[in-house]
C-alpha cells in the first residue's frame, strides 16, 4: 500500500473515470476525497466502500465547480479534514454537442468554467500545502481532444487543449519542488458522458445509435474498443509512484491509437 498516509481529492469521482481512481488509490491506501454529483446515500455507500479499502477515511467534499465558490467550498472541506492534499486529480467534465453557430453560450461557459477554469482553481488551492510538504502529484483527465479535434465539440475541444497547456505550465513552475503534473488522454471510455452524448450526436449527424457507436465513436480508435475506466486509473496510480517522480509536463494518450493517425 504506496500510499498509506496521502490524501488524493478527485474531482467528479461519484462516477465514471473519477470513482475508477479513487477505487485504485484506496486499495494503494490512499485517504480519498470525493466530489460529484449523485444520490447522498449512494455517496455515503461508496465512502464507506473506499474506507474499507484503504483502511483509511473517505469523506465527500461537495461543490459545483462550474462556479469558482464550489471548487472553493469543495477544497475547504477537504482541507479541513486532511491539513494538505497529496494528490489531486482534476477529473470533473462535461460534454456538449453542437454546431458551433448554434453552440449555446451558456453551454459554452459551463464547459470551459467545469473542464478548464476549476481545474486551475483546484491547484492553486492545493498547491501551497503540496509545497509544503516537497511532495505532490496533480493529474488531469484530459481527453484525446486535447490533442486532436471533432466537429461539433468547440468548448470541449477547446478546454481540453487548455488542460494540456495548463499541465506544462505547472510542470515547469512545479519542477524543483517534488511535485509533478500530468495528463491522461483517453479516448473513448464506456461511462456515463459518452453514453448520453449518444443523443445529441445522433440528432447532429442524423444518425441511428448503432452508427453512433460504431462510426462515429469507434471509428476513431483503431483498436475498436471502448477504453475501461479501470484502465485510465492504472496509468494514475502509476504516475502516483516514487519511481515516476521525473515523468512532469507528459500528456498520455490511451486511445486505441486514435491520435496516432
Ligand atoms: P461521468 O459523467 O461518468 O462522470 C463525470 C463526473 O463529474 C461525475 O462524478 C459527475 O457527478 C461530475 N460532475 C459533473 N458536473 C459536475 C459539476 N458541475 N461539479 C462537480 N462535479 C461534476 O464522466 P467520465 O466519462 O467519467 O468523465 C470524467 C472525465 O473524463 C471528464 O473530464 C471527461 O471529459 C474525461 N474524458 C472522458 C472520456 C470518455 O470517453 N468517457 C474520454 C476522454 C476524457
């Protein structure tokens, strides 16, 4: 258990991705923050699972980070409990689908204010503490969008591409004191977020569900495979570790080889 005394805050982690790591940090002995959306007795059930886990505490930290108070409030709390946070991982994301000249402003706000803006809230809020300690490790769920483009997807797109500069940015301010930032870059991933993007992506292109799947979000990754949650968290949990201490700046795509085109 590696990380036996570390605190890891992950955002969105009622869900998908977000709960896939804060599973595979808890069973490396990590005390979790979590943070999302979700029924509040399944929340207690999965703290109470994440516990068991680690043999450690696992509290919720609420907050909507499409507004800067929530990332606040949410940071508070988890400071509050634990005095400084490990390791952080900025997860919580949403998608919209439309063209751009129709693409609701407020949908718009909401995507870059969620994917980007709390992303740089959460880390200059947790940053000091890291300091502090000469030990830290940020992490990002960013999105093979970070590094490629699809039609219809303008704020995603473009707030995934600001993650990825954001990690370099912090990589480089971060280098000399023990702590590093990173990204994951997965394609798709059977969770919650791809499967209600169905939907509206079939009223975008006028398309059934099978040809979603199959030629639109499959068609993408050359290994015609959804990536698992459980998969993106292995590569965290990696990047947790002591020997990954020089790996800083790095955006990891785990795509199926989808930006390899
Ligand atoms: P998901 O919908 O399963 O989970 C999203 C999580 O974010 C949930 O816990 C939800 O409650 C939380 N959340 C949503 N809005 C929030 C808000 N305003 N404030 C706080 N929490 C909020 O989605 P997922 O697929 O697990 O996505 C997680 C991350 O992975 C996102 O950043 C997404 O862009 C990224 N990603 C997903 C895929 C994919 O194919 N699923 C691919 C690449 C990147």
């Amino acid at each position: 258990m590696f990380l036996k005394g570390k605190c890891a805050l992950i955002t969105g982690s009622t869900s998908g991705i977000g709960l896939a790591y804060a599973r595979a940090l808890a069973a490396e002995g990590a005390d979790i923050v979590l943070n999302g959306f979700g029924d509040p007795a399944e929340i207690e059930t999965l703290c109470s699972e994440l516990a068991a886990t680690s043999g450690g505490r696992a509290i919720f930290a609420a907050g909507d980070l499409t507004r800067r108070e929530g990332t606040e409030t949410m940071v508070a709390a988890a400071l509050a409990e634990f005095g400084a946070i490990d390791i952080l991982i900025n997860n919580a994301g949403m998608q919209h689908v439309a063209p751009v000249e129709d693409f609701p402003v407020e949908k718009w706000d909401a995507i870059i204010a969620l994917n980007l803006t709390s992303a740089f809230d959460a880390c200059r809020l947790v940053i000091p503490g890291m300091k502090a300690k000469g030990w830290g490790r940020i992490l990002f769920t960013a999105s093979a969008h970070s590094l490629t483009a699809s039609p219809f997807k303008a704020a995603y797109v473009s707030a995934k591409h600001g993650i990825a500069g954001l990690t370099k940015t912090l990589a480089l301010e971060l280098a000399t004191h023990g702590i590093t930032a990173n990204c994951i870059s997965p394609g798709y991933v059977w969770t919650p977020l791809v499967e209600n993007q169905i939907p509206d992506t079939m009223k975008a292109r006028g398309l059934t569900r099978e040809q979603v799947i199959n030629d639109v979000l499959l068609t993408r990754q050359p290994t015609k495979q959804f990536v698992q949650p459980e998969d993106v968290a292995a590569l965290a949990l990696f990047l947790c570790r002591h020997e990954a201490r020089n790996i800083t700046g790095a955006n990891y795509n785990m795509d199926g080889g989808w930006v390899a085109e």
